[in-house]
C-alpha cells in the first residue's frame, strides 16, 4: 500500500495495540488533499519537510519543515499543504494511553490542539526518538520498549517544544457558517458513522439545501457530497482493519451501488485496491506478531 495515501484516514490501530506509527511522504506535484476532520483517537505529527498551513480551533498558523502538531481526540483540525514534495511521522494512539502511570506528567498536553517548535539540538533529538520508535514499532509492537519510546518522546516534546502562536482571527470556529453547521458537524465528530442526504443534512441545520451547500462547502473547503463520499471511504477502511467483512459486505454497508462502485472510488482515493488495503494490514500485523 502507498504509505502517502493514508495520512487523512486512520491508520487502523489493532485491537490489541495502544499506539501505531506510520511515516508519510509525497513527490513533488503529487496530489495531496486534506478535509477538516476529527479522530478518535488523540494525533502526533512530527514534520520533516513541509510548507503550509495548520488550522485548529485557537487559529492558523504557518508549518516550518521539523514543526510538530498534536491534535487531542475529538477535536476538528486541518491543513493546507502546498505543492512541493513533503513528508512527516504520523503518530496516534488510543486515550487510555494518557491514563499509565508513566505518561500522567503529559497528560495536560492534550487538553488542546497544540502548534510547536523546537530548537535545532533539540529538533535533532526527537527525530531520532521518532525513528527509534519506528523501528522498534515495526519489530515489537506490543512491547514495554515501544510504549517506553512513545512516552520518552512525548516527554521530551512537553519538556522542550514551544508553542507557534496561531492567529485566533481565523479559527476555525470563526470560520463563517461553523454554527449553522454545528448540527451535522456534531454528527460527524460523534457518530462513528454518518450518511445523511444534503436535504437531510440541510433541513438538521434549519436550511434551504442550497445555502446549507454553500456554507458547508466554505467552511470544509469541499462539496457536502464529496465529504460524504470520503467519510464513507475512512469509514470502509476502518471496517476493512478491524472486521473481517467481506468487500462486497462493505460496498452495501456503506450504501454504495455495488461493489465495483466502491472498489472504483476505494482505489481512486487510497491509490490500491480494498483487498491491497486489507492484505497490507494483515501482512503488518503478521510481521508484528511472529516478530
């Protein structure tokens, strides 16, 4: 599977696993798209090279190549990356993470979404933390070892990373039409799944359909139906993860017309197919368990 295509989907955390950590990386002009979106899960991205933008609910604020962002559970964010080649560590782990004795100390970290930055010796220091976890990740997941890398870098980041003030006119919150959305917003952010017509949508707001269209596609930046549509795709790769539903068992799930229809976007979107996504993920957790 194409490790850049997973960013703004999840990373399928098996059941037996707190924490799971992937690296992400784009060419040049490849195409790359972020909707404003929550996880259940609380996130770490430790950049590597990167030039754009992090939106959050306490505002926007300019990402520097070696910038890391830590999002909480639940909470909305986005980004808007440029064109130019990019790549960054993605880490996310369950809350009941936070609640081990050795990670009380950092726990506060992730009241909010946080932008920070860190000097050079320090910037240094973690990216080595980052790739040692990485590959002690790959060879012993479930191991004291890794949890006791994931919390040494975590620790480190609370103790030296300082926080990027974001400009708070533009939060997202602020953003205009974010109230009127709240309804179906609230849907997303809660229900672990939602497929809601744009009338239905619309009329759970107190709109006409055209001007729920209108606010919703200035707000997440993409058309109602298109956000549905990859909703509906980060809900049938977590499905294809964590289940053992068939394909065809899912396309219906998801209310796609047939099979076929799903593979078609699946592929589309991820750049494989739902049965490359899934054998990928067995082949990992495979590799993980006889490690």
């Amino acid at each position: 599977m194409k490790q850049q295509n997973v960013y703004c989907e999840p990373l399928c955390i098996a059941k037996e696993y707190l924490f799971d950590i992937q690296k992400v990386s784009y060419q040049d002009e490849e195409p790359y798209s972020c909707l404003m979106h929550f996880h259940e899960v609380h996130e770490l991205i430790i950049f590597e090279d990167i030039q754009g933008s992090y939106f959050s609910s306490q505002g926007d604020s300019a990402l520097q190549n070696s910038d890391i962002v830590l999002t909480p559970a639940l909470e909305v964010h986005n980004y808007e990356i440029g064109p130019k080649a990019k790549s960054w560590y993605l880490i996310q782990f369950l809350p009941e993470v936070l609640n081990l004795p050795q990670f009380q100390s950092i726990k506060p970290l992730f009241n909010r979404g946080m932008h920070l930055r860190m000097d050079s010796k320090n910037t240094l220091i973690v990216q080595q933390q980052t790739r040692w976890l990485v590959e002690c990740f790959e060879q012993q997941p479930r191991s004291d070892k890794s949890l006791a890398l994931l919390s040494l870098l975590l620790l480190w980041i609370a103790d030296q990373a300082q926080a990027v003030t974001q400009n708070s006119e533009h939060t997202l919150k602020q953003s205009q039409g974010f109230s009127r959305l709240l309804p179906v917003i609230n849907l997303f952010k809660h229900d672990e799944y939602v497929n809601l017509s744009v009338g239905e949508a619309a009329e759970k707001c107190h709109l006409s359909t055209s001007h729920f269209s209108r606010l919703f596609k200035s707000v997440f930046r993409h058309t109602y139906d298109n956000y549905i549509l990859q909703h509906k795709l980060y809900h049938g790769a977590r499905m294809l993860g964590q289940s053992n539903y068939s394909v065809t068992q899912i396309s219906y799930e998801m209310e796609f017309s047939s099979p076929s229809h799903f593979i078609a976007h699946f592929k589309k979107y991820y750049g494989v197919t739902p049965y490359q996504y899934r054998s990928d993920i067995n082949r990992r957790m495979l590799m993980a368990e006889t490690a």
